[in-house]
C-alpha cells in the first residue's frame, strides 16, 4: 500500500511538472477587437469606465433592449439614471454601442441620437 501512495506522489509531481512547462506554450486568449475598439472610443471622448468589462456588457445589453424593441431615447435616459454619465456621454455611448455591437439599428435610432453615432469602426 505505501507503494501505491509514493506512486501517486511520483505521478502527481510529474504532471505537474508537466503541466507547468506546458503554460508557457499554451495559446494566449486574444482580446476582442470589437471591444477594444469600442473601449478606445469611449476613452477618446471622456468616458472612462471604471470596469471595461462591465462597460462592454453594457454597451451589448444596449443592443439587446434594441433587439426587443425598446426606444433609444429610453435607453439613454435609462443610462443616466444608472450611470454618472452627461446626457451627452449616455448618448455617445449608446451610439458607440450601435456602431460596435449592433449597425443594423444605425439608421433605426430616434433621430436626435443619429449625430452621435460615429464611423464605422475598422
């Protein structure tokens, strides 16, 4: 039975060893472009977020309120509320949202929006 045991230490020490030469091999994650483009958007107009991650949500749940058909006034104005964003921050940020995670709804917008809605992001 002490056998077994110093076998499976012997066994556990080499896979981990293993596996810790294999870390430096492993493919790195690779960040999403979309995202980074649309957190860079958002920093060159002021609108610095505390948690990217969390501004990326937001910016996808935008989207998905659009998807259900809710206005975007009311998502803007819903932003305000939520966030410590101007008017004319939750603004850019719902147009940054549009143009990153969902162009189909560029031209569906509530037309006091549309001048905030920059270029396609390449």
């Amino acid at each position: 039975m002490v056998a077994m045991n110093v076998g499976s230490a012997k066994w556990s020490t080499a896979c981990a060893l293993l596996f810790a030469a294999a870390l430096p091999c492993a493919p790195s994650a690779s960040a999403d472009q979309t995202d980074d483009a649309f957190i860079a958007a958002l920093d060159k107009n002021g609108i610095t977020m505390s948690d990217p991650n969390a501004a990326i949500s937001r910016g996808r749940v935008m989207c998905a309120a659009l998807d259900k058909g809710q206005d975007s006034s009311v998502l803007l104005m819903k932003l305000i509320k939520d966030t410590n964003l101007s008017a004319k921050q939750a603004g850019f940020f719902v147009g940054v949202s549009v143009a990153s995670y969902c162009p189909q709804y560029k031209g569906t917008l509530d037309l006091s929006l549309n001048w905030l809605i920059p270029p396609p992001i390449m």
